[in-house]
C-alpha cells in the first residue's frame, strides 16, 4: 500500500471516526481499570499484569482517536467527548459487568454532563 494513502485514512477528519475509536479504546480502559474487581481473589501483580496488557490496546486506539479528532475538534472538545464515552461505557460495564445497580442520582449527574457538553460546543 502506499504511503500516501495510508497517510489520507490516518489525517482525514471525520467525527465518526474518532467517537468509534474513542468507544473501542474507552471499552479497553474500562476493563482495565475496573474489570480486576472481579477477580479480587487475583494476587496484585496479576490485576497490575493483566490491566497493563490489557491498556496497551487502549492506548492503540485512543491515540490514533485523538490525532484523527484533532484535525475536527479542539482538545477541550476531545477530552469532553471521551469523558462522555467513559461515562456511558462505564454505566453499562457497572451494570452488567460487575452488577452494579443504576440509580436515579446517576441520570441527574449524566444530565449535568450532558449539560457541560452543551456549553463545549457552543461557540
């Protein structure tokens, strides 16, 4: 393939892109960071060994999401879009996951996000 194609999928805008991205890479940290609680009965070298592994896939994602949404987005703009995801994803991966219940306070503090997110795009 050459460079130069290979150089237009990478730069090209597209906020499609780089939300997808942003979610994949969110699933990753997700499980990183939180799916060890599981598995409490894991010495502490094995959840560190295991999230690691498993953050090294996140990091394969969210950088090319953040180099790809800058050509779109600003960085404030970037990093409230990824902390919408991990809100989202983390709300699902707590409810199924770990069997977390949902709570009504959780929507109202989603809305104050939603709100937040508003305000980021306002020009």
């Amino acid at each position: 393939m050459p460079i130069g194609i290979f150089y237009d999928m990478y730069v090209s805008s597209s906020p499609v892109r780089t939300i997808a991205l942003l979610t994949v890479s969110n699933i990753f940290m997700t499980f990183a960071w939180y799916g060890h609680l599981k598995h409490r009965s894991w010495p502490l070298w094995t959840a560190i060994l295991v999230s690691w592994s498993i953050a090294f896939f996140e990091y394969c994602f969210q950088v090319p999401a953040n180099r790809i949404g800058s050509y779109e987005f600003t960085t404030p703009q970037l990093k409230t879009i990824q902390e919408v995801i991990t809100l989202v994803v983390f709300s699902i991966f707590s409810m199924f996951y770990l069997g977390d219940n949902f709570k009504w306070n959780y929507v109202v503090a989603f809305a104050f996000i939603v709100g937040a997110v508003f305000f980021m795009f306002r020009e």
